[in-house]
C-alpha cells in the first residue's frame, strides 16, 4: 500500500485563534482572497494600505505557513485561510438575517398540506400543519426555535449570505440543493466542511410503530436513523437513511426517469418513503418510494449499503 501524505507542525485551535486576532492579518487574508490569487510583497502592502514595511512585514509572517503561502512569485491564501475569508464574507460572522414562519405554495409529501418554513439561526426550519411531520423537535436534541405545534420536517442549514435576495420558495431550493450535496460527499466518505473523512453510525428503533404519525418509543416518523460524524471537525448529519440512499447510483437513476433531477430536486421526492424492517439485529430494511404512481423498493443492509432493488413496473 502507498503511503498518503505526511503530517507538518500542528497549530492548535487556540494558536489559530492568537494568530487571526489582529485587525491587520485580517486584512491581508481579505486582500489576498479578494485578489484570488499571487500578490507581490509590495502590492499586498499597498492593498492593505500598511506603510510602515517593517510592522506589515510582521504580521505577513504570523499567517505565513498556515493560511499564507509563500512562494519566489509572491503570496496566495492557503485552504485555512480561504476559510476564514469565506466565514467572514459569507456573512457567518456579521449578519443575522430571519424569516418567520411563512407558507409556501409547496405541499408535504406526507400528508400534501402546504407547507411553510422559517429561518433564523443559520438553518431553515421546514414544518406542517397538516402532519405530524418527521421528528419531534426536542427528540433531535436542538432546541426549538419556534413556538408552533405544527409538525417539524427538518431542517437544513444556510450561511447568511445564502439568505440574501431570496425569497422563501428560493430558501428552501438553495438550502435544500446544498443539503443534498452535501449528502452526497457525506455518503460517499468525504466531509463537506473540510474535506476530512466521516463516520457513520446507523440506528433502528426496535419498537417502532408509526402509523399514524411519531412513534412514541423514537419519537420519529422512521425507524431507520443515519449519523454521518466528520473525524477531523464539528460537521454532523443526523437524519433518515435516505440521506445516504441519495448517493446511490440506481435510485438516482428512478429519480431521474421520472423527470426529477435527484440531486438538485431532492426536496421533491426524498422526504417521504414507506419502511419495510425484515430485521433489526442484523439491520435489513427494504424503503419504498413513489413517484407518478411507479415504485422502488431499495434493500439495504446494517451499513445501508444497497443490496437489491426492486422497480414496480420494470
Ligand atoms: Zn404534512
Ligand atoms: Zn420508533
Ligand atoms: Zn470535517
């Protein structure tokens, strides 16, 4: 086996922090990612608009190696410094925008009641007043943002720049989109945040019984249950299995003969699916959707791989 790359010198967190306190290196991380690509010495100093080269020539060093590179042609941001310019204009950092519960022209594909959401808190919510939705608040650990008895769906986060100039149907297309991506290198072992390699951990509920909405030993409308843990940093899915199944090759392909583009129209098809245990301990479950009357049954195993499928009519 080949030998991947070898690891350089650390900086923890807390260095990180020391470094990026400084009004100056800022600066330059902003100049240089505005810039997009090699500065000259002299011509990020006047960017910045530092005179004095001995003062500007320190702070250089300090981000040097870690989120500066540099070469005989000049400077250009690291990854780690394209991510803090990213946080910072993305707005993660300095806007706060919200959205309160408002209905969209958009029905649940559990009980075909229109369906509204809100935003606040980097994340739009998705609820119905028709259902019991997907999964009881509280249950998902996150507190409630909102004081409604309506049914939650779910949610999916959104930067605050995404919640500029888009109205709540847009929200919930470009929140939706990113969530779906996202899944996908989730679902196929990379991290979306930072490129490191996830775990996964699948859950059943044993005692599941959700016929007429929550189960009231889960708390959820489905038994089966993925988390996706990044090892390197905090990213997280926590959700139902058709969160990986999304990855899958051959439901795509259904997906998309019936005229939904599986990975950008995910909204459209993937919130609602009936759940067939065969067994908990090993895990194998077969999940049925429907689209314009035709079905598939995917049956997977206790990792969720796909191990058969079923298309009604073939
Ligand atoms: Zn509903
Ligand atoms: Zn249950
Ligand atoms: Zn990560």
């Amino acid at each position: 086996m080949t030998s991947g790359p070898t690891e350089g010198p650390d900086l923890s967190p807390e260095e990180a922090f020391v470094v990026l306190g400084n009004e100056t290196r800022l600066k330059i991380l902003q100049v240089l990612g505005d810039h997009g690509g090699v500065m000259s010495f002299t011509a990020l100093r006047n960017a910045v608009g530092i005179r004095q080269g001995g003062q500007f020539n320190y702070h250089l060093d300090k981000l040097v190696g870690h989120f500066v590179a540099k070469t005989e042609a000049g400077y250009s941001l690291r990854i780690p410094g394209q991510r803090i310019v990213e946080a910072v204009l993305s707005g993660t950092v300095t806007m706060d925008p919200k959205l309160d519960l408002t209905e969209l022209e958009f029905t649940c594909r559990i009980c075909g009641h229109p369906i509204s959401v809100s935003y606040q808190l980097e994340r739009l919510e998705l609820y119905c007043s028709g259902c019991a939705g997907q999964y009881k608040r509280e249950e998902k650990g996150r507190e409630s943002v909102l004081d409604t008895s309506d049914g939650w769906l779910g949610g999916y986060q959104l930067s605050p720049a995404g919640a500029v100039d888009r109205n709540p149907i847009e929200l919930l297309y470009a929140s939706s989109l990113r969530s779906h991506l996202a899944n996908v290198a989730r679902s196929n072992g990379l991290c979306p945040a930072c490129d490191g390699r996830v775990e996964r951990v699948v859950t059943v509920c044993e005692d599941h019984s959700a016929q007429d909405g929550l189960c009231d030993v889960c708390q959820r409308r489905h038994a089966v249950q993925v988390t996706i843990s990044c090892t390197q940093c905090p990213d997280e899915l926590d959700g139902m299995a058709v969160n990986v199944l999304v990855a899958d090759l051959g439901l795509r392909r259904f997906v998309a003969d019936q005229g939904i583009d599986p990975l950008t129209e995910g909204f459209r098809w993937g919130w609602d699916y009936e759940e067939q245990i065969h067994s908990t301990d090993p895990l194998e479950a077969s999940f049925i959707f429907e689209i314009n009357g035709e079905t598939i049954a995917v049956t997977v195993n206790e990792s969720l791989d796909v191990v058969d499928m079923e298309v009604d009519p073939p």
